[in-house]
C-alpha cells in the first residue's frame, strides 16, 4: 500500500493529518493484529478452500487465519479433514481450490510421515540434523583450527574465514545448540535412542526422535498430529509446558483432550466439510458448541411449528 502524504508545492497542500493516519491504520490492519498491547503478525491465511476424493467432498469454503504465536486446536471426527488441511497448508498437497497464504520467509514445520535418513546416521545425527547450516559451520571450525595449528603461513587468511564463520555461528545460536538438544532428549526421554541406529528404531520411537526434530527446527508455523503419541506422562506434561512457551504459532491435532485444554486457546471445528472457529480452549469449546447446537435445535423446532401452522390455515 502507498500512503500519499502530497508535496508541499505552491498551490498544493498536503492531505488533513487524520486522512494520513487512517490510511496508515488500515495499512496495519492488513498486516498486523493487536493482541496484549502488541502488534501480531499473520503467518497463514487460507481462503475458500476446497478439497475432494474421488468425487467425494472433503471440506468446502474453509477460511481462518493463524497469527504469530498462536495455539490453535484442530479437531473433528475421523475422515473430516483434517491432516488433508495440514498437507495442503505445508504444501504436500493442494486445495481444488481457494488460496493459502504463507508469511514470507516463514517456515512451515510438519512431519507427514518418517523421514529417511542416512543408514549411518544414530538418533543424535537426526537431532542434530535439524540444525543443518550450523552443523556444517562447526564443522568447519574445527577444520579451519586444524589448519592453522599446522599451516602458519596461511595464518591471515585462515583468522579471517574463521571470524566470520564464528560470528556467524554464534549470532545465530550455534554456541546454545548442543544445550537445546539436550533439553529435547530429557523432555522427551530420548536418552535411550539417541546413540542407536535411527534405522534400527521401531516405528514408535523414530516418530519421538522426529517429534524433537521438528521442535528443535523452531518454524515460524508448527503443525502436530497427534504429539502425544508413544509419550509417557512426564514427557506430555514437558510438551505441555515447551509448546506454550513457543514463541511461533502452534496448530495441533490431538485426541487428548487435557493436553489441548492446557495448551491451546482457539478451536477450529472441522465438521461435514465447514470449519467453525471457537476462541478459548478445548473446554470452552465443547461448552459453546453444545449451547449453538442447542440454539439450533430449537429455532428448527420452531421453524417447524411455523411451518405445521402454515398448513393447518391451508
């Protein structure tokens, strides 16, 4: 959007401040939400969207928004949907039609089934692999420390790689990695799996390695399908307590419903193809959504005695 302020030249005047000012907000409000005294950003925004299985309508004109930091609850019966919407926000998948858009530069983390990786790689290399760039970055340091302890006359050259790639390394958090994958092994309890094959671990315990793969790769949008499966109590109350720090915004489906009480604060209700938006957590949800069935109910009762009436006087 461009805010014309005018240009002072004879004749012209500039445009009456307040006209400046609620173009300004309207600007904003395109962008940004205002939540607790703060401005939110929008990460993802889907518009009119509409999928099908052979002829059979999966959802239709589904439309929500998701804002930075938010814990978002997804819930429906099984077959209504939706992991489809999970594979068409990450782009595994594609809606007949309508829009999804995604904040620029913003990742999208969500694990659709089991990676494959290296056979040589232990449950550690996976964890460590979510760090990617700075894995190779420390790799590089050491062999640039190498060098110079046994290359003295490349010792100008050599300094000045090795301060930039350790500048490098440390604004962007390599120096906290090895503490954040400790704190997701204990969390998780991965302390038996880390130093075993990733291969070689059942289908239950590679799903725990990939859940602390995918948290430690902190993405702008997180999407969980059922988190809490295969977890023991200490590592779903860690969960807990991890997601509602997260600083990014966090849609989830799951089954347990103290988990999303504890976690989320909005509801979307994926049911016979319509996505209803509930704000509060799972509780409040199932409290408002029984009083709209509710409502429901009795203006079709009504409808119906109006309509009985109508008859009669016929």
């Amino acid at each position: 959007m461009v805010v014309q302020l005018g240009r002072f030249l004879p004749g012209r005047t500039a445009p009456p401040l307040s006209r400046f000012l609620k173009q300004w907000d309207e600007f904003l409000s395109r962008c940004f939400f205002i939540e607790k005294g703060r401005f939110t950003m929008m990460i993802c925004s889907g518009s009119q969207l509409k999928k099908s299985f052979a002829g059979t309508v999966i959802f239709e004109d589904v439309q929500f928004e998701i804002k930075d930091g938010e814990k978002i609850g997804l819930v429906g019966r099984n077959g209504s949907g939706k992991t489809t919407l999970f594979k068409c926000i990450s782009k595994i998948e594609s809606p007949d039609s309508g829009t999804i858009a995604i904040k620029k530069g913003a990742k999208v983390g969500y694990l659709a089934q089991i990676p494959t990786f290296a056979s040589e790689m232990t449950g550690r290399n996976v964890l460590e692999s979510a760090f990617g760039h700075l894995v190779k970055v420390e790799k590089e340091l050491k062999q640039l420390e190498w060098q110079m302890a046994t290359n003295v006359d490349s010792m100008e050259s050599l300094l000045e790689r090795y301060g930039s790639l350790q500048e490098e390394f440390t604004r962007n958090g390599g120096y906290e990695m090895e503490s954040r994958i400790a704190r997701m092994i204990n969390g998780l309890e991965l302390g038996g799996l880390v130093e075993k094959p990733f291969q070689k671990l059942s289908g239950g315990e590679q799903t725990k390695v990939c859940l602390g793969y995918i948290l430690l790769q902190e993405p702008e949008l997180l999407l969980l399908d059922e988190p809490t499966n295969h977890l023991d109590i200490m590592a779903v109350e860690w969960l807990e307590g991890f997601l509602n720090e997260y600083p990014g915004a966090v849609m989830m489906i799951s089954h347990d419903r103290y988990f999303l009480d504890t976690v989320v604060k909005k509801v979307y209700d994926l049911e016979e193809g319509e996505l209803t938006i509930y704000h509060g957590n799972y509780s409040t949800f199932v409290k408002e959504k029984e009083e709209r069935l509710l409502q429901e109910f009795q203006a079709y009762q009504e409808q119906q005695k109006k309509i009985k009436k109508i008859e009669r006087s016929n």
